[in-house]
C-alpha cells in the first residue's frame, strides 16, 4: 500500500522521530546519505527535496554543474534500528534542480524507467527480481597498499588455519569448501544472521532461509522473498546496512567482497528472475523443458547472447574474476541447464508451480548496484523475448567432466573486468531500449572502471608476485 507524504510524517511524528536521514544510491552501489533535524522538516521535503554537492560522489556530476537535488520517497519510510535517537530514512531519487527531471545516472531512476519499459513493450507488466546474496563475516581484518608495500590479513574463529592456534581454539574449525550447512558448534555465527533476519524483517524484507555457507572462516547466506524490480533494489541495499551493521555491533566485520580468501568459494548473488502479465506467469509451461515456457527460452536466449556485455554490471570489480574462473564451480559457462549449478542459467527444477517457475542467472556477485543489475538483466532478457533468441540445446551434463571438444563449444565469461568493459562498448543498444540506460551512464562506468580500477590494479605488484619473481 502506497504511502502518502502525510502519513509518512504521521508516522515519524507518532514515533517520536528526532532525525530525517535521507539516502541515495551512487552509481557504484553504495549508499550516500545526509541528515535533518525533523524541527527542519515538514510535507513539502517531499516536492523541495534535499539539496546536495554532485560532484563530491562518485561518476555523478562536474565541479562546474554539481548542485543537484534528491526527493525522498514516502515508501520507503524506515525507523533507523542502529541509529541512537529516533532516525527515520528515507530512499530518494535524483533530479537536476533546474529543469526538474530525473538523473539518467541515478541508478534508482534506470530501475523504475525499466519497470515502466516492460509495461510499455507489452511483453509483460511485472518482473520479480529473487537475489541470493552471500557474504563473509570476519573477526577482523587489515590491509595496506602503498609504494612500499601491499598486504591484506583476515581472520575468523571458524578459520581452517586457526585449528593449531593456542588462543582459544577449540578445534571446530571448518575445512575449505565444508561450510555449506553444518551445525553449531562448527557454525559460530547462527545467532548473529538470526539477528540480521529479525532485524530485515522489522524493515519490511520477508525473509526465507538463512545458513552457513560453503566457504570456511564465516561465508553466511541470508535470502529473501522475491519482490518487483525496485523494490527488490532498495531491499539489497537495505540488507546491506543491516549485514555490515549488525556484525559491527557485535565487534565484526561483514564484506560483500566477491573473493576475500584463496582456496576457497567465493561470494555471489545469484538471480532468480520471472515475468507476468495480467497475473499469470510468462515463464511457466508444465509441459516445456523443466516446466519453463518458449517466452522463458527466449528470455534466457537474450541473457546468454548479451551475458558478456552484463557481467560489466553483474561482476563489476576485478576481485570479481577471481571467484570466475573456468573449472571451479563458479558459473563461467555460457549455457543453461535444469539444476546444473554450473551453468551460467539454471532452471530450478524443485520450482514446480506456476507461482515459484523462474529462471537464475548465476553470474552476479554483490558488489554490483542491485538497480543496475536488474535492469540490465531485465532488457537483456526481454531482447531475446523480442528477437526470438535461441538459447539452444540445454547442458543436461555434467560440465566439469566435459571433453575439451565440448567445451571448445560453449562460450565462457569474460575473464576480467577488462574484458566485460569492452563486451559492453561493443553491445549496448538493447540497454537503451526505452530511455532506460543512458549512453551518458554506460560511457561514465566504462571510463570510470577503467581508470579507477582496470588500470590501477594493473600497475600494483602484489604480494604473491614477489613469491613468484622476487628471484628470477
């Protein structure tokens, strides 16, 4: 139910709110936010909006145009639970304050311009959006990288390195890869994601399961219910504050860094996606291919074909490509299976009603911009819904005992950010179907990846490089 701006105040007025915070998203994915004493704040916040430095945030506006405006959502109304005294958030959206309309790189807009393209094409009118983000949840963690020197050191309780410590350890340690599902007292840290789903869902994110998850030294999953295309953004974003928040509480640290540690998995955020139309699922035909459609065909056609443009937002870092690396379980096979957990798309085959029939796109990590991400996925997918884009036939084997002449047969990821970058300069129009992407957003991330991380992590010798070479 939507709220008005008057109920919103109510709200804060009936909960004895002190502090309005108001947040944006930057184009990377990270929350900005600014605060105001509610004596300053009244209904007209919601038309006036909040006044801020655009050229201060990352890939937004230049010095010499920077005064840009954020208009807060009365939706997306939230009680602080971290903050000290009464706080109430809100989401906002961006506009340029002199001519009124939104921001093409503000990535909330993208999201809604793309929920509002699919009721245009007819091809649809409702895309939910099921992400399963996992994290890391450490007991610390140091790092440094200057002209002299680079290190990184993390540390858990859980930590397989830690069953010879003498400091405590009681020899539940987790071995690499067997953190998927064990009990207390190898799981630590069911307590705290029990905290983190209580804490959600008083935010209003219903949530499903959470676990330990496979890798050692603290990897946790936490997976909500799926929801429509932006809402589902804000609650990526949401339970975001809530992971890192609640660990800090408890002297912890979280990252969604997508591989913090060698040797083992790393962090995704797979993508269960489904299109409806007039309440009936697209996707859905009891007697196709894993119950799925010729509709869901073609939507996977499209997120194959266009899979290595997406992975400039679906894997945008290059951390990213480290956890993508061909022979792993890591999904770099550009292929879809029913249940095959090593294919780029899987069709969960235990979804059997129309209601849970979806397609996953198991490339993401999170550290992509939700609002992005989904857009991306949704115009990609429904490109191949448009031009009938055969996906061929399914990968029903396993893809790790393949011959090499199979695998010379599918195509793979790209193997860097680099290589998703330029995927991207070379197939981008069916982002800019409907005004949703701007070319002014594609070519500021491209620039902006490349010169703030493609280049700069090549110029820096890493530690295991002096391993390697220090005598050559």
């Amino acid at each position: 139910m939507a709220i008005s701006p008057k109920e919103a105040m109510a709200m804060a007025k009936e909960a004895g709110v002190k502090i309005f915070d108001f947040r944006f998203v930057d184009m990377l994915g990270t929350w900005q936010h600014t605060s105001k004493s509610a004596s300053d704040v009244d209904e007209d916040i919601f038309e006036d909006g909040v006044g801020f430095d655009g050229s201060s945030i990352r890939g937004f506006q230049a010095i010499n145009a920077s005064d840009m405006l954020m208009i807060p959502d009365p939706n997306t109304a939230r009680m602080d639970p971290y903050a000290a005294v009464p706080t109430m958030y809100f989401i906002c959206n961006i506009f340029h304050p002199l001519t009124g309309e939104g921001y093409s790189k503000d990535a909330r807009g993208v999201a809604q311009r793309a929920e509002a393209y699919l009721k245009e094409s007819g091809l649809g009118d409702t895309a939910y959006m099921g992400p399963e983000p996992e994290f890391f949840v450490f007991d610390s963690v140091r790092y440094g990288s200057s002209n002299e020197s680079a290190f990184y050191e993390v540390d858990s309780e859980e930590g397989f390195w830690n069953s010879g410590s003498d400091a405590g350890n009681q020899g539940y340690t987790i071995r690499p890869k067997s953190g998927y599902y064990p009990v207390a007292p190898h799981d630590t840290l069911m307590d705290l994601r029990t905290e983190m789903v209580l804490t959600m869902e008083e935010l209003g994110i219903p949530i499903e399961i959470h676990h330990h998850e496979v890798g050692t030294a603290g990897q946790c999953e936490i997976d909500m219910r799926f929801d429509t295309l932006v809402s589902m953004g804000d609650k990526v974003q949401t339970y975001k504050y809530v992971v890192r928040n609640t660990a800090k509480k408890h002297g912890k640290v979280a990252t969604f860094m997508p591989k913090p540690i060698f040797a083992d998995n790393g962090s995704g955020m797979h993508v269960h996606m489904s299109i409806w139309q007039d309440g009936k699922n697209l996707m859905f035909d009891p007697s196709g291919y894993a119950g799925v459609s010729e509709y869901a065909k073609y939507y996977i056609g499209g997120l194959l074909k266009h899979a290595p443009a997406l992975l400039a937002f679906a894997a945008p870092t290059t951390n990213s490509y480290k956890r993508l690396v061909p022979g792993f379980e890591a999904p770099v096979n550009l292929v879809y299976s029913a249940a095959n957990r090593s294919a780029a798309v899987r069709i969960p085959i235990y979804a059997k009603s129309e209601r849970s029939k979806r397609v996953e796109f198991r490339c993401p990590d999170t550290a992509a911009n939700p609002y992005l991400l989904f857009a991306a996925l949704l115009l990609a997918g429904l490109d191949g819904v448009k031009n009938k884009i055969d996906p061929g036939a399914p990968a029903d084997f396993d893809l790790f005992e393949a011959s090499e002449k199979e695998l010379r047969r599918i195509r793979s990821t790209p193997g860097s950010l680099g290589e998703a970058l330029s995927a991207l300069e070379r197939d981008h129009a069916f982002l800019l179907e409907g005004g949703v992407f701007s070319t002014e957003l594609i070519n500021t991330w491209i620039a902006y990846k490349r010169t703030n991380e493609v280049n700069q992590a090549a110029l820096r010798p890493t530690p295991y490089e002096y391993y390697l070479y220090f005598d050559v």
